[in-house]
C-alpha cells in the first residue's frame, strides 16, 4: 500500500542488473537501499551479531597479545562483531588467514567448509595433523591439504564421512552439522532439566541434530535469532570461529535465556522490500515507530486483514503483510496462508482450443485439483472462478486484494504451431513490487513441472501479463504445455497428468514458502 514501501529511482537499472546476471546474488531490491549480499541469510542469524560478553581489561591474561586495538586481520576491522573471537583464534595459531600481496586477509563471510572447520577443530583441540599414507576417503587424497587434519578428526569422532565413500572436503558446512561437531569435539555436558523442551522454533524435538543443539544454546556458544536455529544455513569463517572461540574460552559465551520460545508467535515473516514502515498500529496513518530492512526475520503475533504484528529485538509492531514473506512456526509451510488459485478464461471466453478441447476446461480441472491439495494441508484457498463463469482479468486481481491475498497463481494452457511444445511459467517485475519472490515462486513451479510431468523446459520469463502485473504479492502465470502439440495434448487432456500438474504447482508453492 501507498506509504509502506520507499521506492527507489535506480530500482528498474538494478532490476536489469540482476536480470542479466540471472538473479545470481538472490537479492533483488524491491525498494530503497541497497540490496543484502548473497550470504545475507547468514548476516541476519542474531547470535552471529552481538557484541561478545568479554572484556578485554579484565581477562586480558587469557586473550593473549593477539587482541591488540589495530586489527590483525585487513577485512576484520576494529567494529568487526567477531574481531575478538577471531583474533583470541589467530593468538593461539589455531587460525592463520591469507597473505595477499602482503595484506594479511580472513575472509570472514566465506562459508566454512569441512575440511577448513577439521582443520580448526583439531588445532583448538590441541592437537597435530595426522600421517597419511592411504586415502580413508575417495575424494581425500594424501596429498590433499588438509588430508592429516581430516584424518585426525574422523579418528577422534568428530567428523565422519558420507556413505559414498566421500567426505566433501570442499562442502559447506551447514549449522546442524557444526553444532554436532562443536557438542563432540568440546565434549559439553548435557544441559539439566531440559528434557524435550523445544528451545527454537524452527527445531523439534525429534530432529537428528537436536541435543546437539540443545548443548550448544544451553552453553552460550549459539542462541539464534528471533527463536530460530536455522540449521540448514551455512556457517562463514566468522561465525564458526566465534563458536570454537565460545567453546574454549567461557568468556566469550552469550547469556542464556531458560525459556526461549515464546508461544505466541503464530509465523515468521521475512522483510522483502528494502525498507518497510514499523507503525503503531494497523493502519496507514499510525505513526512510524521504526523500518526493517530487506531480509529482515520478524516474529508475527498476529494477522488482522493486510496487518501483520510483529516483535523484534524486544519491540512490538505493525507491518504491511504484503512485504513479508510468511513462514508458519509449525506444521505444513502453507498451513494458514491466504493462496488465490486463478483458472484462466472461462464462461464466454474459452481461451485457446484443439477441436472441441478448450482451454477454459482443462486449466479449471487442474486448479480443482490444486485447491484441494493445498485445502488439505491447511491453506485457505480462494479461487477466482469455480465453474464454467467469466471473469475479466480486473476482477480475477480484485478478488485477490479482497481476500488479503498472499500468493496468486493462474494456470493457462498455451498455443502456437504442432512442433511448439513445453512449460513456461511468467513473473512480473515491471510493476509488481513483489517481483524477486514471484521469480522464486515461478522457479520453484517451473522446476516440479518439468521434471515431474516430463515437459520440456521453456524457463522463467518476465513478462507484465495483467494479472501478475497487478497483483502486488508474488504471482505467476502458468503455461502448462501446449495444446496444439500431440504430445503435450494428450498429457493436458489425461486425468492422471492434470493431477501431476496440479501436485508440482502444489509442490512448487510449498518448496517456496520453505526456502
């Protein structure tokens, strides 16, 4: 709505940057300021962020000489959040950085990789690389690098490989895997009284990594952010060592809180516009309390119509749904979302044809079916039209905005000449404020067509069709195949097809709402 979002001039040059790049940083801006990095999922994990507990002046014995004003490292500055931890790191050699030309370099926003945090584990351990004379891993040879150090990890049982005889010493390493390898290779006590106490929200439980986590919260060394753990994130060279930093030296350990998740948060919403308005209240003429940046990661109390209240570092508020990117705190991802399922042309208008095959009918057959998937798993679905009406395409987005939409999704069937074949799915940047996450949502459903249904891929196009123009929520137009192909016709006209069509599109919206 007018006033919730600040737009930029520049914003159709950066659109046509990202586009020629092929959306490669994942960080279109919807607004004003500049856009978050590629690693920005892990810029915004709070426990990465907060100035560390230790002081300097009186523990100075235990840091060692290495946390001297002037920074070690050039691209660790002195306001750096982890300078401490990675400098007490470089004091006891268990880091050494990059000599470049001269200018010695960490670079901390790197993802980890495995064989990086064996090297790191076992040097913090005290411990020395070990000889290796006959590769234990296909893709660790004794001449790799990092060979002694990996193989010193797995025999302590830090780290292990994978059931195909590799180890991955080049993957990133993810924070689910680097809260295994912290509670092992530091040997932390389990934590008293916990039981199955859900400490995040985005953690139960029964996942494989939880008492590892559990330790880690329960000892100060990781503690989220806005109750989420995150754990298929990557971890950076920053991050991994202010967590060895925590587990060797208490100093640096983050204050815990015993009862962590807060029970009234129904979501979590991620900002998706550069900047959005904070107000008091649910309204447009509330005074403006604050603004949250792009990729921001909110709690949402509650949704009354277009407002949505949030809490954030301890403060409430009110944001304009349409800029947050909602995720349910439990359940299936789409449970509770307000999903408007569009079956194109209709009534008088029967869209394009083969014989007396119409458009109209096959494309409402499949959002029958994607309705009722979705209905099923707990979304609130609204459908533009239900039977053989007509509705003009003003109507299909009025419909849309009348039902506090979240997501819109119309479904086509395409034509052109017999040897034209295959999907394509459009998204809209021109106008619809929401167009990087209608791209993710057209990817995502392009990407479950093609290799579920067997159609060939025409890709993602941008492309200002009415509907996903309009809209200002992510919205896609899907193009399921061609009707004047014999091949794709016979797969559009299949009852057992349209059903594959529809559980893609269904799966598509969930793999969405689950990145």
């Amino acid at each position: 709505m007018k006033g919730e979002v600040l737009l930029q001039p520049l914003r159709l040059l950066l659109l046509c940057l990202l586009m020629f790049f092929g959306y490669s940083s994942g960080t279109y801006a919807e607004t004003n300021s500049s856009a978050a990095s590629s690693q920005g999922d892990l810029q915004k994990i709070q426990d990465f962020h907060q100035p560390s507990p230790f002081n300097a002046e009186s523990a100075s014995a235990s840091f060692s000489a290495a946390s001297t004003a002037k920074p070690v490292f050039a691209d660790v500055p002195a306001d750096h959040w982890a300078k401490k931890e990675i400098e007490f790191l470089y004091g006891r050699a268990i880091i050494q950085g990059y000599n470049e030309n001269g200018v010695l370099r960490f670079h901390p926003n790197e993802n980890v990789t495995r064989a990086q945090a064996a090297k790191m584990i076992v040097k913090a351990l005290g411990q020395s690389e070990k000889t290796v004379t006959r590769a234990r891993f296909k893709d660790v040879p004794p001449s790799h690098w990092a060979a002694g150090w990996i193989e010193r990890a797995v025999e302590k049982g830090i780290f292990q490989g994978y059931s195909d005889g590799t180890f991955q010493p080049d993957a990133p390493l993810k924070r689910s895997q680097m809260s295994k390898i912290i509670a092992l290779a530091f040997k932390l006590p389990e934590p008293g009284n916990v039981g199955n106490k859900q400490i995040f929200r985005d953690i139960s439980p029964s996942y494989w990594a939880y008492p590892y986590i559990v330790k880690l919260y329960y000892h100060g060394i990781s503690n989220g952010s806005e109750n989420q753990f995150m754990p298929e994130s990557y971890t950076s060279r920053a991050q991994f060592s202010a967590f060895v930093a925590r587990a060797l030296n208490k100093d640096f350990r983050l204050p815990v809180n015993s009862s962590p998740v807060n029970s009234s948060v129904i979501a979590t919403g991620k900002v998706t516009a550069d900047t959005l308005n904070v107000r008091s209240s649910g309204s447009a003429s509330a005074s403006v309390i604050g603004q949250l940046s792009y990729g921001t990661v909110v709690n949402v109390l509650e949704i009354n119509g277009y407002w949505a209240k949030i809490s954030y570092n301890g403060k409430t508020g009110y944001v304009h749904k349409t800029y947050l990117k909602l995720k349910n705190v439990n359940g299936n991802p789409v449970q509770g979302r307000i999903i408007v399922i569009d079956a194109g042309h209709g009534g008088t208008d029967p869209g394009t044809m083969n014989g007396k095959t119409y458009e109209k009918n096959i494309v409402l057959s499949v959002a029958q079916k994607v309705k009722q998937k979705l209905a099923s798993a707990g979304a609130k679905v609204i459908m533009t039209r239900e039977s053989d009406v007509y509705k003009t395409l003003e109507e299909r987005v009025q419909i849309a905005k009348n039902n506090y939409a979240e997501l819109f999704v119309s479904i086509h069937v395409n034509s052109a000449s017999p040897s034209a074949s295959g999907t394509e799915t459009y998204y809209d940047t021109s106008k619809n404020p929401n167009g990087y996450e209608s791209y993710l949502l057209a990817k995502a459903i392009q990407q479950q067509i093609v290799n579920n249904a067997g159609m060939k891929d025409r890709g993602v196009k941008d492309y200002d069709f009415y509907v996903v123009r309009n809209n200002n929520v992510p919205s896609v137009l899907v193009e399921l195949g061609f009707i004047t192909n014999s091949s794709d016709y016979q797969k559009l006209t299949s009852d057992h097809y349209q059903n594959i069509f529809a559980q893609s599109i269904y799966n598509g919206i969930v793999q969405y709402y689950s990145q």
